[in-house]
C-alpha cells in the first residue's frame, strides 16, 4: 500500500504527537461532556453547537500549536504547489457536499432536476469563492509557519 | 551540552544547516541536540556518527568521572 514518506525528523515527530495527545485527549473529555449535556438537556440542537465547537476549536489548536513549532504538515510541505492543490481538494469536496444537498432538496420536494439546473449557480459562485478563501488562508499560515521555521532555526541553531 | 557532538562537528569543517541535511533531520534539531535539549534516538546518533565518521562512544559517552 502507497504510504507518502513523513517528512518530519524525530524530535518535530515527537512534539507533532503531544500536540496531537492534547487535542485527543479535549477531543474525548469534550464529547463526553457533550453527551451528557445532550442526556441532561435532551437539547439536540445544543449539544451538536457544542460538538462543532469542540471540533473546530481542536482544529484550531493543531494548526496553531504545531505552526508555534514551525510544523506545517506530516507529508506536505509548505509551498504554493501543495497549496493549491489542498485548496482545489477542499473546494471539490465542498462543492460535491453542496450539490448532494440541492439534489436531496429537489427530490424531496418531487420536483424535476432540470428545471432547478439555474440552483447550481450560487453554488459555483459559493465554491469559488471557498476557493479563493481556503488557497488565502493557506498561503498565509504557510509563509508564517516558514517564517517561524526561520526563526528557531536562528534562535537554537549555532554554528560556532 | 553536547560538546563531543559539536567538536567533531566543527573538526570535519561541517555547518549544522550541512550535518542536518546529511543526517536527514532539521538544523534545529541539530542545534538542540548540541545544546543538551534534545535526546535524539539510538537511530539517529548512528546517522550522526556514520556522517561524522566517528563511533558512539566518540560522540556521545558522558564519562562521569572526567
């Protein structure tokens, strides 16, 4: 089975995985307290807000924490290339999401797929602009995760 | 501090950024593995010392007693 080569050495591996520990471990302590807030209130709608906030906020912490550590990805690295391709990734994962949601909405109603072709353009509009989003984003993280790779390649390093 | 590892280092007229390439590794770890902050596995010292051309023992033996 093809497994891309990990370009981190042993000691980003190591902090890669207490960051990735920590998110784990409020990951599981968030969901538990999301069940039981889920049983306590029977409010669905609440307990899925807080389990999307676990999430991104997890989400948010990986990025952060491991960019602190001038960490950028297990297999990609940082440039416009990967970048492009991740952002082109996302948006076509996005826009298929986005359209199996219109088909479902169309044939719930029992109404014929064609004469809501038009439908399909707000969500060409919407992914490109994703597009544009997600491909700014990285780009930016990216270039400041290098920036910081540089600084504690200056601030540990000595060549004396 | 590593101080066997830098030596040997600056003998063979080597740059950190030029050891970390050759020891498949980042030039910080390199640098904190010089400055006792970094415990690399027995792995990586071999590559250290098959890049440098010295033993184990050069490279990383504390010898309490000195």
């Amino acid at each position: 089975m093809f497994r891309p080569k990990n370009i981190l050495d042993e000691r980003q591996e190591k902090e890669m995985l207490i960051i990735e520990h920590r998110a784990c471990v409020f990951m599981y302590s968030g969901l538990a307290f999301d069940c039981v807030i889920g049983i306590v209130t029977g409010n669905l709608h609440l307990s899925f807000s807080i389990m999307i906030g676990i999430f991104f906020f997890s989400c948010i912490y990986i990025a952060s924490s491991s960019m602190r550590k001038g960490i950028w990805d297990r297999y990609l690295r940082p440039n416009h290339k990967t970048n492009l391709v991740i952002s082109l990734l996302s948006t076509g994962i996005v826009f298929l999401l986005l359209i199996a949601g219109l088909l479902f909405r169309i044939m719930n109603e029992g109404e014929p797929i064609i004469s809501n072709f038009r439908k399909i353009f707000p969500i060409l509009l919407f992914s490109a602009f994703f597009f544009i989003f997600v491909f700014a984003l990285i780009s930016i993280l990216s270039s400041l995760t290098i920036k910081k790779q540089r600084k504690l390649d200056e601030e540990y390093c000595n060549d004396k | 501090m590593n101080k066997n590892l830098k030596n040997a280092r600056i003998e063979k007229n080597m740059s950190q950024a030029e050891l970390a390439a050759l020891a498949d590794v980042t030039r910080q770890t390199i640098g904190l593995i010089e400055s006792g902050n970094f415990n690399p596995s027995l792995h990586l010292c071999i590559r250290i010392c098959n890049v440098l051309g010295k033993t184990l023992d050069q490279l990383f033996w504390e010898d309490k007693n000195v």
